[in-house]
C-alpha cells in the first residue's frame, strides 16, 4: 500500500480582537474539522477547545490569534496554536497538575481541553506571554487527504464564515443537545452494566457460598473419615493381631505337634491375616498422611546397611520354581543419608514388591547414587509387563487399578504406590515413573540426602528386665484374647489378675493395688478413658502405675487425654519378639524392671 504524500500548510488564521471574533474561531474550528472528515463528536470537541482557550487569551490578554494548520506526515492531524501577548500564567504547573483553585473558573478551561486533545503543549512567560499549540489526529477511516482537497478547503475557507449569531446559537443548542443525548445513552449503558455487574456479583457471592458449603463438607467428611479408620484401629487391627499372634504360637507348636494339614491351615489363616493387617495398615498410614500426623524420626544411616536388610526382607518374595532374579547393585562408597530409613524403606519396598510382583521371568534391579551432594536417587528396574502410558496417573491415586492380566492376578490394595508418593514428599522428594509396555518399568526415588523438615526423637532405654519375686500385674480388657496376649508377654516375674470391664477393674485396683495397670481404651459402659480419671483421682489409687494398652491411633487429642498415663504401649506391635521387647520397655518406663538386667519369661 503506498503511502500519502506529506503535507504540511497553514488553513487560516483568526484574529481574536472582539467577543465575537472569539465565536468566529469556534465556527471555523468546527468548520475546517467537517472539512476533513472529522466526525460530529469530534467536531464539537475541536469546536470547544478553541473556543475555551481563545476566550482566554480574549478575557486575560484583550487580543490574540488562532492558526489552523494541516500536517500528514506519519499521522495526519488538524494543529491549532493560539498566542497572546497578555501577562502570562502565573500558576501554569499548579493548573495543569489540578492543585490550583480558582474562585473565577480560571484554569479550567486550560485542563478541560488538555483532557479532549491527542496533543496539548503550553508555554507562557510575563514578558512574551502565552502560546498553546494543540492537536487532534483524524481517524484511520477518515477519506484520504490530497492536496487538491487542501486546495479545495482553502477556498471554501477563503470565503468566509456568514455572520449569522442566531445560527451560531442554534448550532450550539444542536451540539448540547447532541451531548445530552449522548450522555443520556452512556448512562442508560452504564445502568444496565451495573445491573449485569449486580447480577454477576449476586453469582459470585452464591457460587463463593456454595464453594464454603463444599469445602466445609468435605472437610467434615474428611474428619468423619479419619474418626472412622481411628475407630478401625481398634475394630479391626486388635482381632488381626490376634489372629496372627494365636496363629504364630500353633505354628511354633508351643502346644504340641501339628499334622501336616493342620500346618497348612494355619499357614492359610496367617497369610490372609497378613494380607489384610497390610491393607488395614496401609489405610492407617495414608490417614496419617493425610491428617497431617506422621513423625519424621531423622538420623545418619548408610545406604548400604539399608539394601542389606531389604535384601533379607524381600529374598523370600522371590519363592521357589520363579524365573526373576533381584539384584541389588552395589552402593557408591559411604553413601550416608540424614533422613528417616524407615520411611524410605517402606517405599523403596513398596517399588520392589510390586515389581516382583508383575515380573513373571527376568530381572528386578535395585540401584542407588548421589548425582549431587544434596540429592539421592534410587532406582528399580524390572523387566515385567509394563503399564500403558495413559494409566500411568491412576497407579498414584488411592485404590486405582490397572487392567492387565497379570495385575488382575495378584490384585492389591492400591494403596502402597499413593502413600509412597505421599511419603517421598513429606521427606522433601517426589518418586516417577516410566514404564513400556511389554519391556518394562522404572520406578524413581529422589530424596535430598539430609532432611530438612520437622523432627521427632523417639528413643526409649532399652534393657532387660530382672527376675526375683513376683510383682502383679492387672489387665484391663474386655477382649479375652488381647488380655490373654498381654499374658504370654509379660515376664513370669509377673502374677496376672484381670477384669473384663472398667468398673471391675477399679474394684480390683481398690482391692489388691497391683504393681501395675495395664488398660484398654475401647471398653463398653466404662471407657479406659474414664478409668484412667478415675485412677488418677483417686487418693488411694494414684500411686499404682497405668500403662495404656491399645491399638488406638495416638493422636495429638488422645495423648492430651492420656497425659496421666505413665508409659503408652501399642498393641499392634510386630511379631511375638518386638511386642515383648516393647512390653518390657514399658515396664522400665514405670521403674516395675531394673535396665540392664536378663530376660526370663513363662
């Protein structure tokens, strides 16, 4: 497109000398702004501007001029300069910045046209006076502009403006009337904006309230969740450990020998236990999680100490008659990490099971190193089935499932690889994944090697207990089975009385007053709650030791109610060796066993 030839001449000039002179510059404003194709809105802004600022050099200078002038250069624009030789402006920059305040209006004119103008540029000086020099750019629709038609405007200008006051006065009373109309428009528009801005906000305020209604409900659901899984504890892991625990002495044949097929029985009643005691537990730790409550317990260990007791743990994963191997690759020299191992453990055994898991023949390899030294990355390989990239997003959500053969094979929880992702963040890591189908996957632990979160010290004293004479001890349980695995536990320096309700044990307590109370927290009528106020209060049964026997979550809420107890022992230990060592650690705690002494049992 070529562009328009440059243009730059003078159109006409007015001599101010009279009032009417001063309406003679507004009626050639506005003329010469039709002339070149301005529109009306325009043209009564060109017309009131010159009229504003010629009026002031009429009023406070007595004489002065108007020059009308066209440029088309980058722009094409209608310049106006109107000079006085009056006093100057005294308080030019106070006027134009707004601060000036003018009994007679003065200044007002100069702002008002600074606003409706492209271009606006004052000078004014006693001794020279004043000159504005202002501008308006036409439109980009506006027709094109040749210099035949700055000829042809020149001449009709040439011709003069009749002098016609009426038609003056009529023309203005158009041009108010035109604006009214105008601002009556833009006032029935910003009516109805501010209805529709009304209506929004209404739906704003509706949607912010639904999404307060949501969230509070979701978090009570969440809480109902979380008391549900505490109560579950009890409901569920307290009979589990019992099943295990009574099936674990059958197997040991403590009571005498076992038929074969009565060894293969208990073998079935101990891996379904197992099974569910693992979903039952990775539910607990994943409310954990979520519930803001798990303890980071950090401190230095090597990595190779950590892959030699995985080693042990998972070898017998493998079985008999498999065709996969597990390889664990040799640790970098003195690869030490300041973190929790038992949390990384438990993650890095999630990966492994799983991978041996769906690996039907090959290789599962485990790797460790430290690309840097603030950053571990482990690493487990397997050669198994692969999953299809679009699944890759439900293996990290709780209970998500993948449609494979294999996988419908030996189905799980679906909650071990969520609360490994969950637990690698609390640790300040994240785990990944990239798997091919048929060839296999590749699941990433990367972890800073010191942790840098909140910490927890939770060592207690071991030792061993002494034997001599005998000490009572009273159980408080309404389960016949937890109290008679609290029996098998305690040391055979210990004579066991037992009650089966919370007010039966009190009697027992007032009666005998045992060494020590062992109690339970989930009790029909009388809670162990109660029991253990009802201890502490009392001036006679203060002094006897409780120890709170429970597989109730100890949360911050239950320990503040448990601050009486003297020691806390769970009763959803391990196998029979760690409840028992757990058992005696409780006992130390409340002074009944010497530390450092042997261990004997019934």
């Amino acid at each position: 497109m070529t562009a328009p030839p440059p243009i730059a001449c003078a159109l006409v000039t007015v001599e101010v000398r009279t009032e009417r002179d001063v309406v003679l510059a507004r009626q050639r404003a506005r003329q010469i702004a039709s002339l070149l194709g301005f529109d009306l809105q325009s043209q009564t802004k060109l017309g009131t501007a010159v009229s504003e600022i010629v009026r002031n050099a009429f009023r406070y200078a007595g004489s002065g001029k108007v020059v009308f002038e066209f440029e088309q250069t980058d722009h094409r624009r209608l310049i106006i300069t109107v000079t006085d030789t009056g006093p100057g402006i005294a308080n030019l920059e106070d006027i134009l910045d707004g601060r000036y305040q003018s009994q007679t209006g003065m200044g007002k004119g100069l702002t008002g046209t600074q606003r409706i103008m492209d271009q606006f540029e004052i000078t004014s000086a006693p001794a020279c006076g004043t000159r504005v020099r202002m501008a308006k750019f036409l439109s980009p629709r506006a027709p094109a502009i040749t210099r035949e038609n700055i000829a042809s405007i020149a001449a009709i200008l040439a011709k003069g403006i009749p002098g016609d006051p009426v038609g003056e006065v009529q023309t203005q009373n158009q041009e108010l009337l035109r604006v009214l109309e105008e601002l009556q428009l833009r006032q029935q528009e910003l009516a109805l904006a501010n209805r529709e801005l009304d209506d929004t906000n209404r739906g704003v305020v509706a949607l912010y309230a639904e999404l307060d209604s949501r969230s509070d409900f979701l978090g009570k659901t969440s809480q109902v969740k979380t008391r549900f899984i505490s109560n579950m504890t009890h409901e569920f892991r307290t009979p589990l450990n019992s099943i295990l625990a009574l099936a674990a002495m059958l197997h040991s044949r403590s009571d005498g020998e076992l038929t074969v097929e009565q060894v293969r029985q208990v073998e079935f009643i101990q891996r379904s236990a197992e099974s569910l005691a693992g979903l039952v537990n990775d539910l607990l730790d994943l409310a954990k999680v979520e519930a803001g409550k798990v303890v980071v317990k950090a401190m230095p260990f090597l990595v190779d100490d950590l892959f030699s007791t995985l080693k042990g743990m998972l070898r017998p994963l493998l079985g008999t008659g498999r065709h996969v191997a597990l390889t664990f690759e040799e640790v970098p020299t003195g690869l030490e990490l300041d973190s929790d191992e038992g949390k990384i453990s438990q993650v890095l055994r999630n990966f492994i099971s799983n991978a041996l898991k769906f690996t039907e023949r090959g290789e599962v390899r485990v790797a460790a190193a430290a690309p840097s030294s603030d950053l571990a990355v482990f690493t487990v390989t397997d050669t198994g089935a692969g999953i299809r990239p679009e699944d890759l997003p439900a293996i990290f959500q709780e209970f998500g499932q993948v449609e494979s053969p294999i996988i419908q094979r030996f189905k799980g929880s679906g909650l071990g690889l969520p609360l490994s992702k969950r637990l690698a963040e609390i640790l300040g890591g994240r785990v990944t994944v990239a798997s091919t189908l048929g060839v296999g996957s590749v699941f990433t632990l990367e972890i800073p090697t010191a942790y840098r979160g909140p910490s927890q010290a939770s060592l207690i004293d071991q030792g061993e207990e002494a034997t001599g004479f005998k000490r009572q001890a009273l159980i408080i349980d309404d389960d016949d089975v937890s109290r008679y695995l609290l029996r098998s536990l305690l040391p055979a320096t210990f004579e066991v009385v037992e009650a089966s309700t919370g007010a039966e044990g009190l009697e027992v307590v007032r009666r005998l007053h045992p060494d020590v109370v062992f109690l339970d927290l989930n009790m029909p009528q009388m809670s162990g709650f109660e029991v253990l106020d009802r201890l502490k209060t009392d001036a006679a049964m203060r002094k006897v030791p409780v120890i709170v026997y429970s597989a109730h979550i100890m949360d911050e809420t239950t320990l503040g109610r448990l601050a009486k107890a003297d020691a806390i022992l769970s009763a959803a230990e391990g196998d029979a060796q760690t409840a028992r060592a757990a058992t005696r650690n409780a006992l130390q705690k409340v002074g009944l066993i010497p530390i450092g002494l042997g261990d004997t049992h019934a």
